[in-house]
C-alpha cells in the first residue's frame, strides 16, 4: 500500500504544465525567496506541491510552521510579533482575517483555499470506536480515558462547543487535554491519550495511528484554510505567484488526496 507521501509524489509529477501555465498568467518574473508562515492544516499537501512551484520558477520557498492562534513560541501571530519575516501567510481563514484586521495582512490579498474537515483517531490496531452517529461519538468519548485535542481552530470548537452540545463539558474536564504546537496524532501514536481530535489532514501524515473518520455531519465542524500577502512582504509578487499556483486547478488532486476540499480556482488579489 503506498503512504500518503508516495501518492503525492506521482500526483506532482503532473502538476508542472499546469503550474506553467498559472505562473504565465500571473507574470511571475525574476526568481526570488518567497517567505511562508504556514499552520498544519494544509502543510503535507504544501509540502508536496512547492517543490515543484520551485522548479518551475526558480524561486526559493522558505516555510516557518506553526499554529495560527494561540501564544506558543511558533504561533503565526507571534512569530509576527517578534518581527520574523514573511511574504506569504496560509492559516485558518478567521485568524487571517483578524491579522488583517491588525494590518498584519495586505488588504485584499486573502484567498480561501480549501475546506478542511475535523476526525477522529486511534493508535495503530486500537479498536475503533462507532462514531456513525452523535450518539455513537457521545458514548466513545464518555467510555475513553484519555482524549487530546489541538489548541488550533479545531480543539477550539471541541472543547468550546461540541463537548457543550454533547452536554459532557464537566466529564471531559478531568480527561481531555489541549496539545499545545504537537500534532495531535503524535500523541495518540505515543499511547498518551485514546482519542485525537484534528484536522483529518493534520492526521493523515502521522505514523502509528488509524483514523477512524470524520465527525458526523451533525456535530462537524469545517475549517477554512487561506493564504494572504504579509504587509511586512518584501516579495509580495512571487508570493501572490504561489498562492495562485496553491489554489489553482493544478494544485487540486494534491489537496484532495491529504484529506482536503479545494476552494479556489483563482489567485490572489
């Protein structure tokens, strides 16, 4: 059975006509280093795709990981906030949106990319519990004894509002736990909690778990990931360049197959 990176690899080998194609497009000229704060949800699909936008233009993509809220070390905002350099933002869509509130982010410049449903996993060979319904979710997390979650738009929303809506917020309090910039299968995959939830395409990457599938429909909740020019961009044409390429029609086998629903077919304003 092929990873996930294997499929990627044959997928981007049939990206570059198309990748050619939007770049003429978009007047891409001189090669330039493109800076990228990115958070996880679309990273192994980003991963796969910019190395061919870099054969293709020349440019050189230089990625900061991290969170899109929060305040740990490596969080986009506060990677910001200490001033570290950026071209191109690609973060939760809402925390976009609050950091162009802030003028951190080129009026205009965003550009939704892809919607991203939440699931649930276990550790490789652990029995996978029935969450076909709300029911069915609401007694597996009763009967686990640990559960994890991020500290990102998705564990938001869990801890927030679907423990709430499940009406075991109290229960959930002496045995769910926010993972602070950790992927969250990392730490189902260490046996440290029996229950993850994430982005499905933040789990997909991870080894030594099963994804046992998506929340049902009546407690999901998507995410919209996008991207944006930095106001501190010092290559703000090459990086509207990539984020045409990210949300063209070239780009969408790639995002479909790391556990993603494309958005855009345009490019950045």
């Amino acid at each position: 059975m092929k990873s996930t990176s294997d499929k990627f690899r044959g997928l981007v080998l049939n990206l570059s006509l198309g990748l050619l194609g939007v770049l003429w497009l978009t007047g891409a000229s001189d090669a330039a280093e493109v800076r990228v704060m990115i958070s996880g949800g679309l990273t192994a699909a980003y991963q796969a795709l910019v190395p061919e936008f870099e054969k293709a233009t020349g440019n050189k993509v230089l990625t900061a990981f991290g969170p899109s809220m929060g305040t740990t070390t490596n969080a986009i905002p506060v990677r910001l906030e200490r001033g570290e350099p950026a071209d191109v933002l690609i973060m939760v869509g809402y925390a976009l949106n609050d950091l162009a509130s802030k003028g951190k982010v080129v009026a205009g410049s965003q550009v939704d990319l892809t919607r991203s449903p939440i699931g649930i996993a276990v550790k490789s060979g652990a029995p996978k519990p029935d969450i076909s319904s709300v029911e069915a979710v609401k007694r597996a997390l009763l009967a686990a004894k640990t559960i994890a979650y991020s500290d990102s738009a998705s564990g938001v929303y869990v801890s927030t509002e679907m423990f709430d809506k499940l009406g075991i917020a109290d229960v959930m309090k002496d045995k769910a736990r926010k993972i602070p910039a950790t992927p969250v299968g990392e730490i189902v995959a260490h046996g440290e909690a029996e229950l993850g939830f994430q982005q499905i395409s933040e789990l997909k990457p991870v080894k030594g778990i099963d994804i046992v599938g998506p929340l049902p429909s009546e407690l999901q909740k998507i995410t919209i990931f996008s991207a944006g020019i930095a106001t501190v961009s010092k290559e703000p044409e090459a990086g509207r360049a990539l984020i045409k390429f990210l949300a063209s029609p070239a780009a969408r086998d790639t995002i479909i197959a790391s556990g993603m629903e494309p958005i855009a077919a345009g490019g950045a304003n």
